[in-house]
C-alpha cells in the first residue's frame, strides 16, 4: 500500500512536468494547427540558457530563472521569425514538416556550440523533501512539480486573463477574422512560439535538474506526444490530464511490471495507453467538441 | 472619402477576379454594391482592408485612396489604427469559442486607451440583446445576434468607415430590417458606409448612391433612387419587372449595352 501511494505520489509530481510540456505544444498547435516536433530541442535550448545564467555567471535561481525564460523566449521568438513566419497562410503540414528539419538542425547546433558531453546540473534548492512515515518524496521531484504547476498557472492566467490571451484565443479559431478586427495575427504567432519556448523550458530545467544536461536530455521532449494525443491536441486542460496520465503510467509501470522482466518497458507503456485512448476517443479526452449549431 | 481606381486583382496569379474596378464612397454617405456571386464584390472588400494577402491574391494595377493618401499595399492592422477603416466579413465573423464580451475586447485589440469599457456600453445601448448574452459563447447565439455582435466588434476599432459584407445573409426579413436601421444610424452619426448586399431592394433603400458589379467591372453606377429605377437592375437585381420569358436576343442586348458602360 505504501508502495503504491509512493508511487502514484512521484507519477503525478512528474506527471505535471509533462503536462507542461505538452501545453508548450498545445498552444502551437491551437494557434497555428502545427505540430512542433522541434520541442526537444527546444528543451535542450531552454536548459543551456538557464545554465549559462545560473551556472557560469552564478546568478541567483530566482533571478537566474526569468532571465532564462526570457532568453528562452525570445530564442522561440528568433525561430518563428525564420523558419515559420515565411510559411503563413500555407498549410498547418508545411509547418509541421518544417519543425522536423529544424530539430535536426537545432540538435547539430546545439552539440556544436556546447559539445556533445555531459553538464552536472544541481540547483541548490532550498530542501523540499516530503517524509511521511514510509514515503519519501526526494526534493528535486517536488520542486519540479511546484515549479510547474506555478508555470502552468501564469500560462493560464495569461491565456485567459489578458488582452493577448484574448487575442491569442480569437487568433487560434481564424487568423483571418482576427486580422479583419486588427489583430496582427502575424505577431500574435511570434508570442504564441515565444510562449511555448518558455513553458517548454521551465519542464526542461526541471527534467535536467534529476540529473544531467546534455544534447540527448531532449529525447523527454517526446513524452509530450503521447500527453498532447491522449489529452486531445487543442486542449489546455487536456494537456495537464494528459500529463498526469502519463505520468502515473510510467510510474506504475516502473514500479509493477518492469520489475517482472520487462525492462524500458515503462518508456513503451504510455503510446499503449495512447493506442486504447485514441481508440475510444479519435480526438483525445479532451478535444475540443466542435460547437454545432442547431 | 474612398476611392478606388481602376483596381486589378488575381488570385494565385492567374485567376483575374477584378478587372478595373473604379468607384466612389463619399465621406458620411451609405454605398451600396450590388451584383451575382462570382462578381468580385468580396474580393474588392477584401483588397480594399488589406486583407488580400491571406488568400494569395495580389493587385496588379489601380490603387486605392483614403481621402488623398494611398493605402495599397498596408495590413489591415495598419488600415484600421490609421484609417479607421473597418471590414465586417460577410458569413457572421465572430469567434465561436470566446465569449460575446472577450469577442468585444478582442476586436479592440488594436487600441490602447482606456474607453474600452465606455465603448462596450456603447455597443450594448446599440444591441440591448447582447448585454444578457454578454458571459455566453458567440457560437451558441443565434445568427441575427451574431451579426448584431459582427457590426458592435467593428465598432470597438473606432471606424470612420466600415464595410459591410453581406450582412443579412441566412436571417430572418424582420432581423435584416433591424440590421439596416442600425447601418442607417450608424451612418447618421457620421460613418461612412460601404454595404455589399445580394438583397438589393433594402440595400437600395437606406443607400445613397449604387453601383453595379459584374465580372469585375462597374457596369452600373448613380443614385439609390436611379438605381431602383434603372430598368436593367429591376429586371436583374430586383427581380420586378417583365414577367414573360425574355427571348435571347433581349438578354444580347442587355449584355451588348453593359460592354458599352
């Protein structure tokens, strides 16, 4: 029993990590119908520039993180200027293939300038363990959960809550009646990139503080895709469920079926779920039901 | 005042949609464009506010004048904050999934005072059916109230001059009558109004002046009251009229005439 709530425990504080990640793709895709398969990448990118602000200029974590994150976001920023702004007004698949060549180019990139070894990565965090009798929650887990759950949070409030996220919303359903009331749909796209860059970097800081940071830290960026797809594509509550799915999967399935002999069994385990689910619901848990006017 | 000049427009290069287009909308009048689908009268709207672009169209000759100054070739974001000049698309251009009020707030995106709240009361004394609406999503409105809620966005731009696509497309007589009153008034107020409309008997009667599209040219243009008499647009337009089958060769004469004009 013990076991089992140890368990759930450290597959939700994950699972919100993901569910982060998947929102960094969820706004792309509502904004621009594109799928991001750079976001890898873009988790590595996020890393090395907080890195560069924490580690080599020994800034404070709590000023080291928002300058990474505005660096982060403005790198996103930088990206969609070259790379997707030339391809609006053509197809969502364009983009999405885009992303493909991009993360391979981001990827060579990135073992260019950093090289292809290993970064310690350890954030002096004031100690957050959670003890309770036989459980023991490590503290780097629960701040990668409290982290994110506060991240998710701002992305919410901004989403819902300001003239952008307004404007972000109405561009989303149709970029052509947003320009037609004078919403610069163009720019819009710029913040919605810059957006993800930064939600995708807050997870990715946190997947690099459980142990190291490399190019290869990246490859946990495609957790996101089992998220998105069981918590329906266009969703953003359906990105933080589809998370936390995935996150408890991966944990029971570490702790219950692994030990059987399946090894990396855990790694395969949440695009199972994700066959079951999409099986029963084509458009995710919680994509979005169409408004039919009756 | 605006005006367009012999305005060229293809789509993906090849397919011509305007083919010299040249007409007038004098400041604080109502302009009304008529003409069958296919004759470009959404592809002149949509050149006119700039929104070309997204539908892979471009203009290859004319130009286009707000009072002395050119606006070819701006953003409909620039249009609107420098012109004041609104596009109401036509097929109810509200956003389904944001509520009536964040539909409001987002078309006054483009401003930075602080009337944004003033304005939206404004909205709501000219659409008193939106007020109750106000915290429901724009999709699960009816189709009058969504154009109720079309014509109040393109007023939180703050227009000087709005066009109108279509307005009374798919609603009811009684709500379209309505939707003409608020144009009228609107227009008393002082805005200039361009009104596309394929209902071209109520257009013509809030409208000052007319013209006639078709295949990408003005075949037709003068007065409302010109217009609604003008035989040709009774019997195309109007649907009044001779009743008995017109033979062939009065439909060649008809076309030989609009060669002419």
């Amino acid at each position: 029993m013990v076991d089992l709530i140890q368990t759930l425990g450290a597959g939700l504080l994950i699972g919100i990590v993901y569910g982060l990640l998947g929102l960094g793709i969820v706004v792309i895709f509502r904004a621009s119908e594109a799928f991001n398969f750079a976001i890898g990448e873009f988790l590595v990118i996020g890393s090395f520039l907080f890195y560069i602000f924490f580690f080599d200029l020994h800034l404070p974590f709590f000023l080291a993180l928002p300058l990474g994150l505005v660096a982060s976001g403005a790198a996103g920023a930088l990206i969609e200027r070259l790379s997707i702004k030339p391809l609006l007004g053509r197809s969502a698949l364009s983009m999405t293939i885009i992303t493909l060549g991009l993360a391979s180019m981001l990827r060579a990139s990135v073992q260019l300038i950093f090289g292809a070894h290993s970064y310690s990565f350890f954030l002096e965090l004031p100690d957050l363990s959670l003890e309770l009798g036989n459980l023991l929650f490590p503290s780097e887990r629960v701040w990668a959960g409290l982290l994110s759950i506060i991240a998710f949070g701002f992305i919410l409030f901004f989403l819902f809550r300001t003239r952008w996220g307004v404007a972000i919303r109405a561009t989303s359903e149709s970029q052509s009646k947003a320009m037609a009331f004078g919403i610069d749909a163009r720019f819009i796209l710029l913040m919605v990139w810059a957006l993800s860059a930064m939600s995708i970097a807050v997870a990715g800081v946190m997947i690099s503080n459980f142990g190291a940071l490399s190019y290869m830290t990246g490859i946990a960026g495609l957790r996101a895709i089992p998220v998105v797809l069981i918590g329906g594509m266009d969703s953003i509550g359906g990105a933080l469920i589809g998370g936390l799915i995935v996150g408890l999967c991966e944990a029971l399935v570490g702790s219950y079926i692994e030990p059987l002999g399946l090894v990396g069994f855990k790694d395969v385990a949440p695009y199972l779920l994700l066959l079951i689910v999409l099986f029963i619901r084509p458009y995710g848990l919680f994509g979005t039901v169409r408004i039919e006017r009756v | 005042m605006l005006s367009v000049e012999n305005l060229r427009v293809v789509y993906h290069d090849v397919i011509s949609i305007l083919n010299g287009v040249s007409f007038k909308a004098p400041g604080g009048e109502i302009s009304v464009i008529i003409g069958a689908n296919g004759a470009g009268k959404t592809t002149l709207l949509r050149a006119i506010s700039g929104m070309l672009d997204l539908y892979d169209g471009d203009v290859i000759e004319g130009d286009i004048k707000v009072g002395d100054s050119s606006i070819l070739g701006l953003d409909s974001t620039d249009i609107i904050r420098k012109y004041g000049l609104t596009y109401v698309m036509e097929d109810r251009p509200v956003f389904w999934y944001l509520t009536i009020e964040e539909n409001l707030a987002a078309a006054a995106y483009s401003r930075w005072d602080g009337a944004v709240k003033m304005d939206m009361e404004k909205v709501f004394g000219y659409f008193p059916v939106l007020r109750n609406l106000r915290s429901q999503k724009a999709g699960y409105t009816s189709g009058g109230e969504q154009q109720m809620l079309a014509i109040g966005m393109s007023l939180m731009t703050r227009p000087k001059i709005i066009l109108f696509d279509e307005p009374s497309l798919g609603l009811a007589p009684l709500i379209t009558e309505e939707l003409f009153r608020i144009i009228q008034q609107l227009n008393r107020e002082g805005m200039t109004i361009v009104l596309v409309e394929q209902n071209a008997h109520a257009a013509l009667g809030i409208g000052h002046r007319g013209c006639v599209l078709e295949n990408g040219r003005v075949v037709l243009e003068g007065s409302a009251e010109a217009l609604l008499e003008n035989e040709d647009v009774r019997e195309f337009y109007l649907g009044a009229g001779a009743k008995q089958r017109r033979s062939y060769q009065d439909a060649k004469r008809y076309k030989r005439r609009k060669r002419w004009l």
